[in-house]
C-alpha cells in the first residue's frame, strides 16, 4: 500500500506539473499574441498635401496647363462654328457637290474636337501625376518615418477622391490620427486645411 500511495502521489504530482505546464504555455501564447497585435493608426492625405508649399505651385501649374488646352478647344469650336455660320448661310445658292464638301468638312472638324477632348482630359490626368508623383513619394517617406518612431504596423487613409470610400470610415482614439506628425516631419506646422473650393479638410 505504501509503495502504491508513493505511486499514486508521482502521478498527481506529474499531472499537476503538466497542468502547470500547459497553463504557462497558454499564458506565454497569449502574451505573446497580446504582445504582437498590431497598433493601426490613420491620416488624410488631402489634409497633409492642401498644408504643403507645393501644392499651391502644384494647383498653380495644373491651372495654367488647363488654360493651355481650353485655349486650344476654344480654337477648334470658333474655327467650327464660323464654317457651320458660312455653310448655313450660303447653302441655299450651293452647287450640290460644294455643300457636300462643305459638310463633310463640317463632321471632319466635329469629330476632331471630340478627339482633342478625349486627348486633352488624358493629358491633364498625366500632368497632375507627373506632378503629384513626387510630393506623394515625400508624404510617404514622412508616414514611414512616423509610423517607424511611434511603433505602428499599418497606417490606413481616411481620404476620399472622385466618390472612393475612404479605407478607414471610424476611429475612436484621435491619438492614432498622425496626420500633424507627418506634417512636423516634413517640416510643416500643422494648421486648419481648406481644399480648392474654401471647405476645411478634416484630418
């Protein structure tokens, strides 16, 4: 009996220490997990570029491209317009092959403003690429850098364009927005930010 009570007490004493075992195990696995949930954090980027010097140069730019290309269009519907006033007024004394020539220069024309439309609105979104590339390659250096400092694992975009949800639609902890911090990084003073039409930017 006493050579089995000895037999019985290794054998609780082993379970015991397995069950002790697998409790520490299960704690350091969720310490571990607790350890390693990621910290997520947000900005707005239109918030951070309307703040920029550059995007006033950028807007200034874009502006005067587009002036280019309205002058252009312009020139194409006077020059159009003027041929359809002639061939109007003068088609009632027209040769029947002359009217014929003159209103198929009528639809050549038509169809080269709708060419130079189609080409010039390409145009315009290959400038303002061209010219955002840069800026938008700074601001992403200047997220890294702050995401990088204050321990962050992804940073996600309250920001909306052309009618796009933003990525992140609600945040209950204001203290993960690093949009100012990408500001003070790029060596910007943070201050309220309106976009083209005078409305304050949220950040």
């Amino acid at each position: 009996m006493i050579r089995l009570n000895k037999s019985l007490k290794s054998i609780i004493k082993m379970k015991n220490k397995s069950i002790l075992s697998l409790l520490l195990a299960i704690f350091l696995s969720a310490t571990c997990a607790f350890a390693q949930t990621p910290k997520i954090g947000y900005t707005n980027l239109e918030y951070i570029l309307a703040q920029l010097p550059e995007a006033k140069q950028i807007e200034s730019q874009l502006k005067e491209f587009e002036k280019q290309l309205q002058s252009q269009l312009q020139s194409k519907y006077t020059e159009y317009e003027q041929k359809l006033d002639t061939y109007r007024k003068g088609q009632a004394t027209m040769a029947e092959i002359v009217k014929q020539d003159k209103e198929q220069e009528l639809i050549s024309l038509q169809n080269n403003i709708r060419e130079f439309e189609e080409k010039a609105q390409g145009e315009m979104q290959n400038k303002q690429v061209a010219l955002l590339e840069p800026v938008l390659n700074k601001i992403q250096k200047a997220i890294d850098k702050v995401a990088e400092e204050n321990g962050y694992t992804y940073i996600l975009s309250t920001h909306t364009e052309m009618g796009t949800s933003a990525i992140i639609l609600y945040a209950k902890n204001l203290e993960d927005n690093i949009s100012d911090k990408v500001l003070l990084a790029l060596g910007v003073t943070p201050k309220p930010a309106t976009n083209q039409s005078g409305a304050p930017v949220k950040k």
